[in-house]
C-alpha cells in the first residue's frame, strides 16, 4: 500500500483502516450504549424510533437469531440483520468520547 498525498486536502492516502470484506461499507460513529436499537440506528441512519419499530415488527436478527427487544445488548463482532436491508457487523469499539459515548465502527453489507 502506497502513502501518497492527497493534493486537494494534504491528507495521505492509504493510511485508513482497510475495507470490509466483501464490498460493504465501513461507518463511524457513536453511540450513548451498545443497545440494539441504538447501533441499528446508527448503522442505517434511521431514527432511534423507526428502529424500534423494525425490532418489534420482527424484521431484526442478531447472529441469525430474531430479537424483539430493542434494550438488547451488543457486543464486538455481533452482525445485526435487518430483512430487505441488509446487515451490520460491529468491527470495532473505538473508546470513549469525552462525554462518554462509546466510540464505534461497524462493517456494512448489502443483502
């Protein structure tokens, strides 16, 4: 892998984390805690709610298994399922934030 400069933003190139496997999509961000509903919403950019909604209409799995319960704990490598969406893996938890959001990145793929 090369470091090459980017010349519009003077950021180096090829020093990010690598691509999931597969052609997903890598997603950063953070979340108040590792609940369900809360990483399906940040994994999907929907809302907490419309979330919740899904959950409970029987259209989420986590590891294969249907969860009807958005308080569901999560926890690195689980890969949460929703049908004729596709799914997300939690690839890494990446700490605190000041304000004590936990920090995560997850791996998305399409069904």
């Amino acid at each position: 892998m090369s470091r090459e400069k980017n010349d519009r933003s003077g950021i180096e190139a090829g020093t990010g984390a690598a691509a999931p496997a597969g052609g997903g999509k890598e997603i950063s961000g953070t979340v108040a805690a590792l609940r369900l509903d809360a990483v399906l919403a940040l994994g999907f950019g929907i809302s907490r709610a419309r979330a919740v909604i899904l959950i409970k209409g029987g259209l989420v799995q986590v590891n294969g298994r249907l969860v009807e319960t958005p308080s569901c704990r999560l926890n690195r490598g689980d890969r949460i399922t929703v049908r004729g969406r596709g799914s997300v893996e939690i690839a890494e938890l990446t700490g605190k934030s000041r304000k004590g959001r936990l920090g995560l990145r997850l791996n998305k793929f399409k069904e």
